[in-house]
C-alpha cells in the first residue's frame, strides 16, 4: 500500500459540530447546569443533551465549524502521503454550503474528492476515519478508524484515535507495515503487545518481566485493578498523560517518565497496549509492535473466565474480529497458544 485512498468524515472528525451546538443550546435556553460533549452518550442522542438538535439545520452552527490550524497541517500532511477525500453526510439543503467549507478550508484540495451523502458504506477507501459506529462498522475500508468520542466510549477493538495527529501516525504505520516487516527488535526498546482480548497479552507480558531484561511499568487506569495504578475519573483528567486510550469504558493512561526510567536502566519495557498506544510509543521511542495471535474459541473462553460485567465481556467478544485486522500492521506476529514457544520466540527475536 505504497498511497493509500482515504475517506474522512468532516462533522466532528475535521471540524467541530456537536460542540458548537452545545455552546448554541446553553446560550439559548441557560442551561443549568450547561451541557457538554460528555452528556452525549450515544449516536442517538435521546438524553439530556437531545435539545442539540435542534441546531443541526441552523445556518449558524455551518458558519462556526472551523478547523484548528493544527488538524489543518495534518491532513495536508496526510495528502502528501495518501490519496485524501472528505466524505461526509448532509442535510440536502446544506451541501452547497459543505462543500464550500471545505474548498475555502483548503483551497488546494480537489473539487471531485468531495463526496456528500449518508451511504458512506457504498463508497471503497483502503482506511476511512468516523466517529459514528454504524460508519465505522458497515464500511467496506481495509481498515476502518473510530474517532473516539463521548457517544463512542463503549465501544472497543476498532482501531480508534482521540484526533487527526494520532490519526496520520497510525496511517504512517499501515503503510510502513505493508512495505516492510522488521523480524529484528533492537535492544533495549519497548515491546509493545497488541491484539483481541483473551489472546493472553497480560500473560506474555507477565512471564517476560519474570526476565531480568524486561520490566512493566504499571499504567494508571479508572478501574481497581491490581495490574494498574488505579485513578477516579476526575483524577485521571488531571494527569499529564503522553499516550492515553479507553476500552471497553475503561480509561488506561501511560506517563513518558516511566517508560524513560526503564529504558535508562538498559531493560526491555513490555507493555499489553492497544495499536493507538503502541504507536504512540513508537512515536517518543524505539518500539517493536507485537501482534499476539490465539485462536478465537481460546480468545472468548478466556474473556467468560475474566471478572469482567455482562457488559465488557459482551463488547470485548464483538471486538475480537475486528481486531484481527490490526495484525497486517504490526511489526512481528507471535503464535500465543503455548506462552513458552511465544516467550522463547521474542526473546530470540530480541537477542
């Protein structure tokens, strides 16, 4: 995949939309106490915050949804390197007025990439990016992402990123993959462990740092766990984070020093990480992204087994197919069924 095609959706994704309806709700109506984008809990949007939508048809709302210059310098970043178009849904009598905001956004962009309507799943890219699940889901891309969002928290196993940064990052790393697969892990370096729950990650990574030259630095998380440093939400939101994810609900934040410590001592850091985290490391330090590899009656034994809710062991079970698509894009790929041979096999890989 030496020039990928890519779809991005506007609304939230490029340019804020459900933000701005927000402040236009609060103003109008004094909302106490006001609204914000974590009351939007779903694509539906029948809770508190459902007075939103009465802006989605007001000029106003189009004439405010400005990109940032940073997201604007990533996607001309990304259209030296992919083939870009914006595909985005909306209303009939507001296309004119889209399309405009994207040709004034960036002049430079051409016209025929401009794609509007609501059957985005018709429409074949390599990769697409959306913060609407059902896009997500029902598109035919090689490799759809989620932009995570309030209404999207719950859901897991995609390949997600919180903004367009982390998202032509994760694009670098697709097309680095399917030009070239390093079977060489230089030392010391994080070994970054990805792949569907119940694959056995934790383990690995477990019986690894039972290895002199390996150690975990624990992670801070917004679930009592003694794998992690447990943190309250509004705790979580203070801390000075370089790479952050959620899953499954649970929030999982990872702080530069810690992983610095490790290196500094000469060790390998192993870490259980999802492919947004994994290639955030690979952006601050020599990383290796490990793709651990099970069987998918072993993956959803496993999950029934864990003290997980109904809840996450539910959406942990619908992720496992889709995150077996992260492994076209990982550096190595480890076969966990005997965690000897997995633990022998990057050890090797390493020395």
């Amino acid at each position: 995949m030496i020039r990928p095609k890519i779809g991005l959706d506007w609304d939230d994704v490029t340019a804020p939309f459900n933000s701005i309806a927000i402040e236009m709700a609060n103003d109008k109506y004094d909302i106490q106490p006001p609204l914000c984008l974590e009351d939007i809990e779903s694509w539906a949007n029948t809770g508190r915050a459902s007075v939103i939508k009465e802006f989605y048809n007001d000029p106003a709302l189009y004439e405010r949804q400005k990109p940032t210059e940073e997201t604007k310098r990533m996607i001309r970043k990304l259209m030296e390197i992919a083939e870009v178009y914006f595909i985005t849904a909306v209303a009939p009598g507001f296309m004119g007025v889209r399309a405009n905001q994207i040709m004034e956004t960036f002049p430079e962009f051409p016209p025929e990439n401009i794609i509007l309507g609501n059957a985005k799943n018709l429409v074949q890219f390599d990769i697409i990016l959306d913060d609407a699940i059902h896009n997500v889901l029902e598109t035919p891309a090689t490799y759809p992402v989620l932009m995570r969002k309030p209404w999207n928290s719950k859901m897991t196993g995609l390949l997600s990123v919180n903004n367009i940064t982390e998202f032509v990052y994760l694009v670098e790393q697709i097309i680095s993959a399917s030009l070239y697969r390093s079977k060489r892990i230089i030392k010391p370096s994080v070994i970054a462990l990805v792949g569907p729950s119940g694959s056995g990650k934790t383990e690995l990574s477990d019986r690894l740092c039972e290895l002199p030259q390996f150690e975990n630095p624990k992670t801070y998380c917004t679930k009592q766990s003694n794998k992690h440093r447990y943190l309250t939400e509004e705790e979580f939101a203070k801390q000075n984070f370089f790479e952050k994810t959620r899953y499954a609900g649970i929030q999982y934040g990872t702080k530069k020093e810690d992983i610095e410590s490790v290196l500094e001592s000469g060790k390998n850091v192993v870490m259980p990480l999802d492919m947004c985290g994994a290639i955030a490391m690979k952006r601050h330090f020599p990383t290796s992204i490990i793709y651990v590899a099970r069987d998918k009656e072993l993956l959803i034994r496993d999950i029934i087994e864990q003290d997980y809710t109904v809840e996450e062991k539910t959406l942990r079970i619908l992720s496992i197919d889709a995150e077996k698509r992260n492994r076209q894009i990982c550096d190595k790929v480890v076969d966990n069924m005997d965690v000897d041979k997995a633990v022998s096999e990057l050890v090797d890989a390493i020395n």
